[in-house]
C-alpha cells in the first residue's frame, strides 16, 4: 500500500522556480536576481536609459532555458573609452565557451549573435562578457562624464534579449494543485532513503505538450521521463542504479549514506490555450510514496533512558558526584579558534586556555550565530538565535520577554553577576536582565577580573555556601591591537609603528586605503596574538584565585565570534560568515574532571544554556533552539565520533547576519556547510563547504554538487522559517555619547 511521504503542493514553498527571462532590462531592480558578478551599480543617463556599468575583467549573468533551441541573444552596449584607447573588443562566453566577439562602439550600439541548441540546453547557463581592456577613467572622455568614483570600467550595458519569447507566469502550489507555467521549472530537493513513486490524480497541460519530469540522485547519471494528460500513474523514481551499493566513507560520516536527489517538474514554451488561459501544466494533488512494506522498520537498538521513582530521566554526572554548584562563563571577543594552542597553533599563546582545555570537554567545531558581538552575547543568555532575538543593528537590543540564563539560575538559587567590557553588552541594550550585579566599564582584562572577584569575595562574606553564575565578557583580543606589557614585547617586539592595528588601520587596509603585504598581515597576527596571551594570562590568573579561595565552578570557556585577516580580502568582522569569523574555541571543565576528550560533533553558542541549565539540575524547557550538551560530558577521554550521538549528530546549525546591509545566513550539518548571501532582489549566491577535506573553506564545491546545496539550501530556508516563530521585535535602543564614543573605538560606528 502506497504511503505518502512529501506532499509536492505543501513543500512548494521551500522549492527552487525558476523562468526564462526573454529580456534582462540592465540598470532596473528587476534585473538584480541575474546578475552573477563583475556589475557596479544602476545608473541612469540624462537621457532616462538605465544601464550597468561592466566592471573588471569579466561580468556574468545567469540565464535559464526550458527548452533547447537556437537561442538569438541581442544586447544593447555601449564601450568605456579614453582618448587614444584601442578599440574595445568583447568576447562573449556561454559557459565558458566563446560564442561571439562583437566590437563595441563609443555611444550605445545593439549587436547580436546565436547560441547553438547544443548549447542552449534546458537549465542554467552562464553569460560572460570578457572585455579586451578596462580602466580607471580619469575625467570626462568619449564614453561620457567619469563615475562617481575610479571603477575599473570596460563597458556599459542598457539590455540583453534572450529570444523573442513571452515572460513566463508565476508558478504556484495552491490546494491541492501545483501549477507549473510554460517555460518554467520546478525543482525540490529531497533525501530519500528508498525508491520513492510520483503519484497524481490528474495532469492538464494547456498551450503545452506534456510535462517533463527529470530525477537526479547525486553521484547517478538523471533519469527523464514525461507526463502527458493520457499518462497514468504511478512513475518510478528509483533511488540508486541496479547493483549500486552506494559510496564508500568513514563510518561516522552519517551523510555519506544519504544521497541528497533533485526532482524537477519542467514545461517548454507555449501559446497561450484555449480562452486566454495561460499556458502550462496544472498536477492535482501531486504526492511522492513509498510502499509500506518498503517503509524502514523502528530502530530500537538505542538504549532506553533510565528513569528515576518520579518519572525523571537519571543523568548521571561524571563519576557519580553531584551537579557542579557555581559556573564561570569566560567569554573573550573577537576570538578565533585556530590561535589557541589546544587547537593547534604553535605560538604558544595561551598556556593557560591550553592546560584547563587538557583537562575539559572541547568542542572541536563550535559555530558561533552571527559574527558580531551583540545578537552571539544574546543568544548566550537565551538559548535562541537571532532570526528569534531580532538582535541585527546597533540600534537593537535585548527583549525582555525572554527568559534568560541569570534568570533561570537564579529560579535555582543562584547568584548572578555580569561584567562586560565590550559597549554592545551593557545595561542600556538590555543585557543586565537577570543579573543580581550587573557592570559595564572600558576597561581592559586585568581591571575586568579584579571587579569580578571583589564581586566574589562580598558575596562570599554575605552568603558563602549560596552558589553563584560569573559571567565575564573582556574585550582583548577585538581591535584595536594594543596588547599590554610585557605581551606586547613577548609577542610583538618588532612591530614598530604604533599606527599597525588600529581600528583605523584596519578599516582602511579593508578598504584599499592602506597597502596590504604578507609582512602586515603577520605583523597584525603578531599584535592579535599578544592580546590573547594578555587574556590568557588574566583567566589564569582569575583561576588561581578562585582555588585559593576554595572554589571549583564548573567553567566554560566561549568566544562571541572570531575575527578575518585578509583571508576573503577583508578584515575585522561582521562582514561574512566565514569559518574565520563562525568558528570559536568552546570548552566545558567540570569541576574535579582530571580527563579531557574532545568531540567532534559540530555545536553552537544556543547549546551552553541548556547545557548548563541540566548540569545544574533544572529543566531547559522548550523555548529554546540550542540542545543541552550534557550527554557528551560524560564518559572517559576517547574521541566522540560523529555516529555515537545521533540526534546531535543530525542537527542542523543556524547562524545569521543582517548588519550592515550585508544579509546572509549558513547552515552547518554534519560535515558540510552551505553558505548564502541574500542581497534583497538578488538570487541567493551560495558557497558549500566540506570542513573535513577543506577546514579553510577555500573550495567552493557548490559546481560540483548542486544537490547537496540545494537539499542543505531547502534547509537552510526551513531554518530560518522555525527559528522566526516566535521572533520579537528587538526594542530600539539609545546610548549616551561614552558608550557611543566607546563603540566607535571598537569599530562599530564611523
């Protein structure tokens, strides 16, 4: 017996619809969803033309076809010139093959050229136009008055013509119908775990032929088929060839036995049908099914959780002891992970990180939520990310409404103090919640901890068996680079110019004010570097303290967010989510815990609430989107693999940006991570790494896998959709001229 498993019109709204667009009208915002790379700005002459200017050595667009044909393209150009420049000849690439080359005049000129039907296949394609020089105009010349500012501008275009085809309708999934227009397609992305059929209870095509279904399961050649009005269901979409058993891959590498498949509804260009209808194909109640008998049975061979006489799940803490009483959370801006010596760096910066971390669970790949210090710090203390915080600008702050970490502790009993160095993380954007003492001061490391433990030693004169939650937040290692005495003559003793470091220095070295050499670049790690050993050598400090005083918290030690060196041409943070920005130390000491183990489970900043929150003995509750890490701080010193906990193996990790009017979001799950950028009116561009063959991020493999990005795509909206429910609007905040002051010191505000 058939049972559904996707419901095609209900998952309609996570899939990809593409149509052909006969004319890209270059210099409007309909325009922005096709243009690939290589464009400046819209512009508009005196004359009312909107039109792009062509910047550097090659600009693209994208082009969808339904269907394959000679394909006429027609463009409207004119070519950047300056007195005696040679003529400007364009070469005109169709998935990097030439096709035309077309000698472009002064003023705007059309030129045309025909894209052969073996190349002009059904799908996606790429239009380049490679230009055989490009300048910096200088002044006025015999292409018109000079840009704004020095582009390095080689040609301008006002429109390109694809055909002489209608624009294609809107596809739509209402009902219990999906409705696919001519010269459109349809695809969704699935991962199925047995052959799947296509069932329907009706199929119309009008103005059109048929429907043409293709199925793509990744690492198998696609299998194409067509539905017709007189075709009966079911069709057969099989998940692996006869005889294949799959790919061969480490046995904690869960997604290797997943293959992530592509189906695709697509109709060709039609007329119009009978009484004006538009034409396409309407599918009643399209469903994929399984066979029941095909259906996987239960796994039981997960071991049941024990219970207690009250019905509770027992979790046993490390060798049988009680819950820890206190917690330190040590939280260090602007961190990254690869500077740390437990993570393999040979500086030897931090011995003190390096010697607890021994001793502690550590998160090998821990993803901080976004890359900057308010929305990560707020999803600390709520347990939720930003899509549901609403932390995105400067002008936002904290909600009240959520229930947050010093307040559920304190629920517990505890005593809650927070002392921040960092102006995003003060009581005016909302972040004292909860908190019994809360401190914000621009102070470095040293004065931060000593306010701290004068905090520890009242409180321990006034109620000294009442356990307590310190939270610091120091502001070493952000920017500026400033390390203190004797860090920066241990670290950095020759970089001499007291400029190198600064947040000024390195916003102009982002923007190609100031030149940026390997020399520089080493210079400014050596600074970085000296900061953190200044932080290191506090936290030390602060844990020698609290033994002297006859205290063993729990400690957990996180950074807000990492920071960039030039490795995507840029440095600093906020402005991409890049493993030099996501990636954090993250690691958890028990008190007593004599043994490490380091686990490889990817994590995120949302799971150290609930974590804590059960090691302390109360219930996270369900309001939350981290998941406590409990479970695996348990156990001896052995690595834990990929498979040995499913469910947080399976996870999908969530982290956004929408600062600075740079919106993107990633998703993390397993190994692989899909990166989007989602400029409004542009088509997500998407980046998709494998973080075990490529820790860097430095191979783009979305070319080479186009399901797997566009299954982990699909997520990534679904994401980004649960984690919305529920969302606050983050209240606007004001600050006074100090903490404004202080954020532009930290590079936040111009």
């Amino acid at each position: 017996m058939p049972v559904e498993v996707v419901d095609l019109v209900g998952e309609f709204r996570y899939a990809e619809v593409r149509r052909e667009r006969p004319l890209i009208d270059l210099g409007t915002p309909s325009a922005a969803a096709a243009l690939i790379g290589g464009w400046s700005w819209n512009e508009t002459d005196p004359r009312g033309t909107t039109f792009v200017w062509a910047v550097g050595p090659r600009s693209e667009v994208g082009v969808f076809l339904a269907w394959e044909r000679d394909l006429e393209v027609r463009m409207r150009c004119r070519a950047f010139r300056y007195p005696g420049s040679p003529a400007q000849i364009v070469s005109v690439l169709w998935d990097d093959v030439e096709v035309a080359s077309l000698e472009l005049e002064a003023g705007f000129m059309e030129g045309g050229f025909v894209v052969p039907a073996e190349r002009a296949t059904p799908g996606g394609h790429r239009l380049a136009l490679v230009p055989a020089y490009f300048g910096r105009p200088e002044g006025a010349g015999d292409a018109g008055q000079a840009p704004r500012h020095s582009r390095k501008l080689s040609l301008t275009c006002d429109w390109i013509a694809l055909g002489d085809g209608p624009v294609a309708a809107e596809a739509r999934g209402e009902g219990d119908t999906l409705w696919i227009p001519a010269a459109s397609e349809v695809s969704f992305f699935l991962e199925p775990e047995q052959d799947l059929e296509l069932q329907w209870e009706g199929s119309a095509p009008r103005g059109v032929p048929s429907l043409d279904v293709v199925w793509e399961v990744e690492g198998a050649a696609p299998l194409t088929a067509s539905i017709t009005q007189e075709s009966a269901p079911p069709l057969h979409l099989p998940l692996r060839p006869v005889g294949d058993q799959g790919p061969e891959a480490p046995v904690d590498d869960w997604l290797a036995f997943v293959r992530p498949a592509r189906l695709t509804l697509r109709t060709a260009g039609g007329a119009a049908a009978s009484g004006g209808e538009e034409a396409g194909v309407v599918l009643r109640r399209p469903r994929l099914t399984v066979d029941e008998r095909d259906l996987p049975l239960p796994d039981r061979s997960a071991e049941e959780p024990s219970f207690d006489e009250a019905g509770v799940p027992e979790h046993p803490s490390p060798g049988g002891e009680r819950p820890p009483a206190s917690i330190l959370r040590w939280i260090v801006d602007t961190l990254r992970v690869d500077r740390l010596g437990f993570h393999g760096h040979e500086g030897k910066v931090s011995p003190n990180f390096d010697s607890l971390a021994e001793r502690s669970t550590v998160f090998e790949r821990a993803i901080a939520q976004s890359s900057w210090t308010r929305p990560t710090v707020a999803t600390l203390l709520t347990g939720v990310g930003p899509e549901r915080h609403g932390i995105r600008e400067l002008s936002h702050g904290m909600e009240e409404s959520f229930a947050t970490l010093p307040e559920r502790l304190r629920e517990l009993g505890y005593a809650t103090a927070g002392f921040s160095a960092n102006a995003n993380v003060t009581a005016d954007t909302g972040f004292a919640q909860g908190f019994d003492r809360f401190q914000y001061a621009a102070v470095d490391v040293d004065d931060l901890a000593r306010d701290a433990l004068a905090w520890l030693d009242e409180l321990t004169a006034r109620a000294p068996e009442q356990p307590f939650f310190l939270m610091i937040l120091s502001v070493e290692p952000h920017a500026s680079f400033a390390p203190a005495e004797p860090f920066r003559s241990r670290f950095a003793a020759g970089v001499d110019d007291p400029e190198l470091g600064s947040v000024a220095h390195l916003k102009a070295l982002s923007g190609r004010e100031a030149t940026s050499t390997p020399d520089v670049v080493e210079k400014l790690f050596l600074l970085y570097d000296g900061e953190i050993a200044w932080n290191d050598h506090v936290f030390g400090e602060v844990k020698d303290e609290l033994g002297r005083r006859g205290l063993d918290p729990l400690i957990a030690v996180i950074a807000d967010h990492g920071e960039a060196f030039e490795e995507r041409g840029v440095f600093g943070h906020a402005w991409d989510l890049h493993r030099e920005v996501l990636d954090i130390p993250f690691f958890i000491h028990l008190p007593g815990q004599t043994e490490g183990r380091r686990v490889a489970l990817p994590v995120q900043q949302a799971d150290l609430l609930p974590t804590l929150i059960e090691m302390t003995g109360g219930e996270p509750g369900p309001d939350i989107e981290g998941d406590s890490l409990a479970p695996l701080l348990r156990g001896g010193a052995e690595d834990v693999a990929l498979s040995a906990q499913p469910v947080l193996a399976d996870r999908l990790l969530l982290s956004t940006m929408d600062t600075f009017r740079r919106p993107a979001a990633s998703l993390v799950r397993g190994r692989y991570k899909l990166i989007e950028l989602r400029r409004p009116g542009h088509a997500p561009t998407r980046l998709l790494f494998d973080w075990v063959d490529d820790p860097e991020e430095r191979r783009d493999l979305v070319a080479e896998r186009p399901i797997l990005a566009g299954r982990l795509a699909r997520l990534l909206r679904e994401q980004v959709e649960l984690s919305g429910r529920g969302a606050v609007r983050a209240p606007e905040v004001e600050v006074d001229e100090e903490t404004r002051r202080r954020l532009q010191a930290l590079g936040y505000i111009e």
